[in-house]
C-alpha cells in the first residue's frame, strides 16, 4: 500500500504545495504553510475500512421556523448596520483604523445593553481593565453592570463564558491580540487569528450569544489577518472617518441577516460617539452659498439619503502637467468627467489644475454624483455660483448623456426635506407631483449653456 502522503497547505489563502515553505508563493504570506495529511476523498479510508456514510432526512423550504429576536443594543445607528439588531449565535467582525473610537462605540454599545438587562461581557486584549473603567468613567457609564476582563488566552475565555448565565453579548477587542494555546504561532499570526475566531464563532453558534470581534486594518484599509475570517463571520463592519473631522460612518460590507450598503453615522465628542440621525445637516453645515464651485449632491448611502456638498476648484496652471486632486472621490472618476466635458462640452480644461473635494470628509462611491462634480467644475471655471436652492444627481456618459440613477424620488425627498426647492436631474425622475421643482438635464452640454447663461443672467463676470 502506498504511504500516506501529506500535502502543505497555506492557512491564508488555502494554496496546496508538495514542499513546505516560509513564504507562500501564491499570497506572499509568511508562516502561513503547516502540513497536513492529504485528503484520500470520498470513498479512500472510509471505503477501505468498510464503513458507509449514514443517510440524514432533507427538509423542505416551508418549513417552520420560529423568528429571531435580535438583540437590540439602543444605539440605533449600529443596530440598523447590522439589520436591525444583533442576530443571537451570530459573529460579527469590526474593522476601522486605530483611534477611530471602536472601542468607544462597543463600550457604549455594551453599556446600553446591561441597564438593559442580560449578560454582557467586554473582554479587552488592549487595555488594561483600568484603562478601560476610565474611559467608561469619562463616558459616564460606570454604573452599568458590564462585565470587564483584560484576557487574551482563547481557551481561558470561552471557559469563562461558559460558565454562569449564557452572555448576551461578548466583545472582544481585538482578534488579532488574541492566542489558542494548542497553536504555536505568535499572536497576530494568519494562524492564531483564525483558530482563535474560528473557536469564538463555534462558541457563538453553540451558546447563542452574539460575538463582536475587532480587526485592526492595515493600511489599505483591509481588515489584517487571513481573508477567511470575513468568509466565516455573519457579519463584516467597518468603521471609517478620518483624524481631521469628527464624524465617523459604520459600513456593513457584508451581513447575513441584512442590508450591505447600510451605513450609521456618529459623530465623536468629548462625551463619546453621538449618533447623527440626520447626516445631511452636519455634512451641510458651515456651507457658504455664494461662492462658485460648489454643488450639493443628493446621494444615497445605504437605503438612506445623504445630501453632501462636492467642492471643486479650476484654476489656470503653471506646471506643464496640470494638477488633478480629489479628496473623497474616485479620481478615475474626476478624469471622465472632465474629459467628457472637453469633448462634450466644449469646455477647455487642460491647462487648469483640478482640486474636487467631498465636504465633510465624506467617501462618495456613487455614479450618481457624476452630474453634482460636473456642475461644481463648471461653476468654478466659468466663475459663476450655482443655486443655493439646487441639488444634483444623475450619472454622466461617455457619450455626455446624463443618465438616470435609482432612488430618485428618495433623494428628491430629503432635498425638499432639507430646504432645497430645485433639483438638476435626468429626464425622468420627476413624478407629476414634482411639479417643477424638478429640471431635467439631458446631457453635459445644456448643464454648461445653463450655468453659463445664469452667469449671463447674473451680470456674473467670467473669471479667467
Ligand atoms: P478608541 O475607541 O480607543 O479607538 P479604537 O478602539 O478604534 O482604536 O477611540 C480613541 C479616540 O477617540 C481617541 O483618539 C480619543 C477619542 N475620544 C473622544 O474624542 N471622545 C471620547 O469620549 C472618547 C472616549 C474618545
Ligand atoms: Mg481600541
């Protein structure tokens, strides 16, 4: 009989190999390459030794099944990212930059929970247990029954788990400082991260207690760590915002038990993370109305509108190279634009620098916000401030055709909810009771003649 061989295969990315090595040539990985036997497949040993599977009864989609009650921390704006509540048995992983205030957000979020009744456990592989009661006390949330420990060994955690009432809810921050004694990597390690979530998510399923996991990123924004702890996760959060603005966005990237594109918006204060229940007032705040260059985008993040301002900036250059900048946009984005308005709209813009800027620190992904950038670049070009009293959406073609985006009457909602009574949009989003708020903008070309003829209108004088 042949011996058994065994195969190396990389705990990151699951590539096989014949030869063991420190570096996984498929993800470049290092350590992640441990042996194992090889797989004799179905029909190998268990045939061999004469032992059949056992047939299970299959069940039919109609079946019954009993609604869960999601746990609901209070926090509304988290619990509508992860569905509407935490789902019990479920695991979620949380990612964001250091000092982003995850740890400000769980705490809060556990806090909530207990005065509301039921276990919660936050265990912190981070900060020491005083370090965390003097957060919780500048928070003003002492008082709540939490419970708190400063742990990182696996085993020593589900233990004490497992012991007494079953939690309601355990944090733990972070997966990456977290180690399973039975592995013998260094904690951060591809390995010990994904034992140590892979024992977490079986306590999850097997008690019935919701597990939050953190995840540090890494510099590109990925959560650090091997990939198939998102693929084995409910639930993929990250938490965004950047150092200079206080507001921060909670994104479900992935959710099993509900929407992906929700987003929830906090801001941080000094008494901890706020929620913002209406975004478009803070990402509005502070806007100057007469000035050119600026054009209010009516976006929708999520199932829920956002109004933003996109600011941009066309000025005669200097550099054989002219400047092309963009701060919450995609610049791939920013070079169609403004090539499809010189060559549909007659504009001139290769010897202008281009700064386009999100107001409010804002990532916008959205085609829809194609037609808003549009209008700001040519209301900085020509000199000329659009109507404060306008919002903008609409995707541009390469063809400058303006095309129709979903969600229009959502958006045209929360602009009229906000004060604004005109709206630039593509044929056809307006409905009958839009009346004529609503003006349809065909294609680049009249959005230019446009802005251009109210600068006419205005006595507006075309800047150079
Ligand atoms: P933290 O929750 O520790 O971030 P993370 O766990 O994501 O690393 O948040 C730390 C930052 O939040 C820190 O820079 C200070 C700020 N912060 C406030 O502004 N107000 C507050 O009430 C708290 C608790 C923190
Ligand atoms: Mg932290």
């Amino acid at each position: 009989m042949a011996r058994a061989r065994s195969t190396y295969v990389c705990q990151n990315c699951g590539a096989v190999t014949q030869r063991w090595a420190g570096k996984c040539e498929a993800c470049g990985e290092w350590n992640t390459i441990i042996e194992e036997a090889a797989a004799l497949g179905v029909g190998g040993a268990a045939a061999r030794k004469g032992l059949a599977g056992r047939p299970f009864a299959l069940e039919s989609l109609s079946g019954e099944s009993k609604p869960v009650a999601r746990i609901v921390t209070g926090i509304s704006e988290l619990d509508r990212v992860a569905g509407g509540g935490f789902v019990p048995g479920s695991a979620t992983l949380i990612g964001g930059e250091p000092g982003i205030g995850k740890s400000t957000l769980l705490i809060q979020a556990c806090a909530a929970l207990a005065r509301a009744g039921g276990r919660v456990v936050y265990v912190s592989g981070e900060e020491s247990t005083e370090q965390i009661r003097l957060r919780a006390a500048r928070l003003g949330l002492s008082s709540a029954p939490v419970q708190l420990a400063a742990q990182t060994l696996v085993e020593d955690i589900v233990a004490t788990l497992g012991s007494g009432e079953t939690p309601k809810f355990v944090i733990l921050d972070s997966i990456q400082t977290l180690w399973c004694d039975a592995v013998e990597s260094a904690p951060g390690s591809v390995s010990q991260v994904r034992a140590a979530s892979q024992a977490l998510i079986r306590y999850a399923k097997s008690s019935g207690a919701a597990v939050i996991m953190v995840g540090h990123v890494t510099k590109d924004g990925q959560i650090a760590g091997p990939r198939v702890v998102e693929h084995m996760v409910d639930a993929v959060m990250s938490f965004e915002g950047d150092g200079a603005h206080a507001f921060r966005v909670l994104r479900a990237t992935k959710n099993r038990f509900g929407a992906t594109d929700e987003i929830g918006v906090f801001e941080m204060t000094g008494a901890g993370l706020a929620e913002v229940a209406n975004p478009s007032a803070l990402f509005l705040a502070g806007r100057d109305v007469a000035a050119p260059g600026a054009a209010v985008f009516a976006g929708v993040e999520g199932a829920r509108p956002v109004l933003v301002e996109i600011q941009a900036l066309v000025a005669p250059s200097t550099l054989g190279t002219p400047r092309r900048a963009v701060v919450g946009w995609d610049s791939s984005r920013l070079a169609m634009v403004l090539a499809v308005l010189e060559a549909h709209g007659g504009l001139k813009l290769g010897q202008h620098d281009v700064y386009l800027n999100v107001a409010g620190g804002l990532r916008i992904g959205e085609p829809a916000a194609d037609l808003a950038a549009a209008a700001a670049l040519i209301s900085s070009l020509v000199g000329v401030a659009l109507p404060h009293e306008a919002v903008y959406f609409g995707e541009i073609a390469l063809s400058g055709a303006v095309r129709a985006v979903g969600h229009a009457g959502l958006r045209l909602k929360e602009a009229a909810k906000l004060g604004f009574s005109k709206a630039f949009a593509p044929a056809g989003a307006a409905k009958d009771e839009d009346g004529d708020r609503v003006t349809p903008v065909a294609s680049v070309a009249s959005l230019v003649a446009d802005i251009a003829a109210a600068g006419v209108a205005s006595g507006g004088k075309k800047r150079r």
